[in-house]
C-alpha cells in the first residue's frame, strides 16, 4: 500500500519490457527461470504475487485502432478474474456504468472486464504459499460484460475463465511444514525460487504463441 499526495495505490502492478512500447514475452516451455522475494515482512492477508497473463506483446495497440497508449503506458492488462476496474479496456474508456470506489476516488468498476488466462507462479505472503493455473476459452484478451464475466454470485462459473483455477497448496495437502517462518523452506529471510516447465516432445514455442 502507497500513500500519495492525490491517492491511495493499493496492488499496483510491474510489468517487464522488451522496448519503450512492448512487453516482454516469455517463453517457458522446457526452461527454468529464478527470482529472489523477501517475504518476511509480509503478513497474513496480503499476497505477494508474481504471475503470468496472456496480454498483447503491444499492450493492444495494434487490434484496436483508439489505443493510442500501448504498452509504454502500461494498456492491455488482463487476468483470469477479468477485473471491472481497468479504466480503458481495448482502447475505450470503461466509463458506462462506472461506480466509484466508496474508498478511493481514483477507483472503481466499470461495466466491463478484461479477461485473459493467467498462470500464478507464486502468491504467497510469510504465512502460506500457493501456485495455479487459470484456463479460459478465449486465446486473447477479451472485453467481457455479463455473465461472460463470471462475476461473484450465480454467474461465477458461467464465465469465460475459471476463476477458482488448479493450485498446489502445500499446507491443504497435508504438509503443514513445508512454508512459513522456521519451516523446512522459511520465510524469514530472502528466498530464491526456481519454477520450471518441462513439456515432453522438447517444444519451446506453442505454435509461435508466447508462452
């Protein structure tokens, strides 16, 4: 949580870039990749989260013509919750409907979600630890509205995403040793975690798809 002059931030996000206008693309199949997080300091009930969705390389600049922002600016986020608050999806304001947050007035939710499939490495804060998988039917950023957004209530599994997603969590499965302060893997200090994704025939790209 940032507190400034105009705002409260709450879950800002950090994007890597290949250039001034283009998100960098990984490609992990049959690689490994590595980060270092400190988790000490980071109590229960807030999440830590490194992961990763299915936006455009462009931030969408280039399937719609009114984003004139792309990805220097930071457009084009998408995730298997398929957010309301985004306040431009696919270069149009989502102003129609929009309700201002009670807590913040530089936030809110719009009509529309953004949706794209979205595969959590790691969230976890000192406490507990998870990782999932959450698959759509859609291979792209999407603009949903309605029940195609899956939103909490009747309408959740009704959506183009599956929002409860497939996770791994150590301490559900029976090893409650596993993660957390003085555990077998502590929180306690910097972690170095390597997450890997082995695919049998030795593939590195998906048909040319980013990965």
């Amino acid at each position: 949580m940032t507190h400034g002059q105009y705002s409260t931030n709450i879950g800002s996000r950090v994007y890597l870039l290949d250039s001034e206008t283009e998100y960098h693309m990984f490609q992990l199949k049959n690689k490994e990749f590595t980060f270092d997080v400190d988790v000490s300091k980071l109590p229960c009930g807030l999440n830590g989260a490194l992961y990763f969705v299915q936006m455009d390389k462009d931030g969408g600049m280039g399937r719609f013509p009114t984003n004139k922002a792309g990805a220097k600016f930071g457009t084009g986020y998408c995730d298997a919750q398929c957010p309301h608050d985004m306040k431009f999806i696919n270069g149009q304001a989502n102003s129609d409907g929009w309700k201002p947050s009670s807590s913040d007035p530089n936030s809110g939710v719009g009509k529309y979600g953004t949706c794209c499939t979205e595969f959590d490495v790691w969230e976890a804060n000192s406490q507990g630890m998870a990782y999932t998988a959450h698959a759509c039917n859609v291979t792209e950023s999407y603009r949903c509205e309605g029940a195609a957004c899956g939103d909490n209530g009747a309408t959740r599994f009704q959506g183009v995403c599956d929002k409860n997603g497939c996770d791994f969590q150590t301490h559900r499965l029976g090893d409650t040793t596993f993660w957390g302060e003085g555990a077998s893997f502590s929180s306690g200090h910097d972690e170095a975690d390597e997450r890997g994704d082995p695919v049998p025939d030795g593939r590195q790209h998906d048909d040319g798809q980013p990965g």
